[in-house]
C-alpha cells in the first residue's frame, strides 16, 4: 500500500505545478497553493493537528497561511520530499494508511475541481491493483467518517466482498453504498463522488444529510 501513497503524492504535485497555484480545488476556499501550504505543514507541524483538535486550529491555519506565502514550486517540493526525518510520517505503516488517503483525495480535489459537475466522464481511470489498496483503506477512513453515525453502512464495491464500515451501538436504520473503491472512498470524505445506495429511502435521506469528512 505504501508505494501507492507513494505514487499519489508525486502525481499531485505534478498536477499542482500542471495545474498552478492559483487553480480551484474541492476544498472549500482553498486553490492549489492553499492545498499544498497544507500538505507541506502537515507533515511538519504539530499544529497540524488542528484539522482533528478544535483547540489549536486557529494556530493551525495561521501557521498554514504563513507556508502559502512561500513561492509555489518551493511548496510542491516540500510535499514531493516527504515529512522530516523525526516525523511519524516515515514509519512505513503510517505512510501507507494515513498518506494513501490523504495523498489520493487531495489529488482528486484538485482534479475534479476542473470538471464540470456530476461530469463522470472526466474522472481518472484507475488501475485494478491501486483501486484494491482504496478498498483495503476504505475501513481507516470509515472509523473516522462514521463514528458519528447512527446508521449501519457497508460498502459494496465490484469485485471486492461486502465491507461492514461501521457498528454503530443503536442503529437507526442501515443501507448499502456502492461503486468503485475510489468513490466510495471519496463519499466518505465528503468529495464529488459517484456512487450509488440501496436500502430504504428513509434512511438513504437520513444518512445522505449527515456531514461527511473528519
């Protein structure tokens, strides 16, 4: 898995400097430069952390702000280099879950930001084997997606085995996502993604207007 973390994060910052900083992306407003301001602290930062902890996401966006003032090519290969040696970002077993994630719906960001809307046709084709490893990062990202949710949801995903994604203690109804491991990945982010539900229309609703992301 970690070499496909691997290959995202060079992919993006090779879309980044295609692309350019001031290009949209999927994150609210953010361009490609606020993006990569983001991804080069993160792995650099402790107050990082303040996408996860309120209490420091002030200081976290002051610190962000100040590393998009830095010239754009030197921020891309801040990302393109990877964390500091200290960093928890090298132990291989981080790398692989956290950065697949986080390299590849980042990268999607900036690309679907080009699209016109629900334009399925523009998406990226994806290979089998890194579509596998989305598949194998799909329960990661669900405990952080889902813990709030009160509905039961599994994944159902071409060629991969139904996948609980979460047990909530005192479900309130439950349903089916399905698609490609990609976007089923990307729906649990909140991102523009193209999947499909089966269950109860109630509960499809219900579920459909919980917030997505972490």
């Amino acid at each position: 898995m970690r070499k496909y973390a691997q290959a995202e994060r060079h992919a993006l910052c090779d879309t980044a400097l295609r692309l350019g900083p001031d290009a949209p992306t999927l994150c609210v407003g953010w361009n490609v430069r606020d993006l990569m301001a983001h991804l080069a602290m993160r792995e650099r930062r402790p107050e990082a952390l303040g996408i996860l902890v309120p209490q420091v996401r002030d200081a976290s966006e002051r610190t962000r702000e100040r590393y998009a003032l830095r010239p754009f090519e030197d921020l891309v290969d801040m990302v393109r280099k990877g964390p500091h040696e200290f960093s928890p970002f090298r132990i291989p077993a981080v790398d692989a879950h956290a950065n697949l994630q986080e390299y590849f719906i980042h990268h999607e960001d900036i690309l679907r930001a080009q699209l016109p809307a629900a334009d399925q046709d523009g998406v990226r084709v994806l290979g089998a084997d890194l579509q596998n490893a989305l598949y194998d990062a799909l329960p990661t990202a669900a405990r952080m997606t889902l813990r709030r949710s009160a509905m039961r949801v599994a994944a159902l995903c071409p060629g991969h085995a139904p996948l609980a994604l979460n047990s909530p203690s005192e479900p309130i109804g439950e349903f089916i996502v399905a698609g490609q491991p990609s976007e089923v990945l990307l729906h649990l982010a909140g991102r523009m993604s193209f999947v499909e539900f089966e269950g109860e229309p109630d509960d499809i609703n219900r579920f459909v207007a919980e917030p997505r992301g972490i």
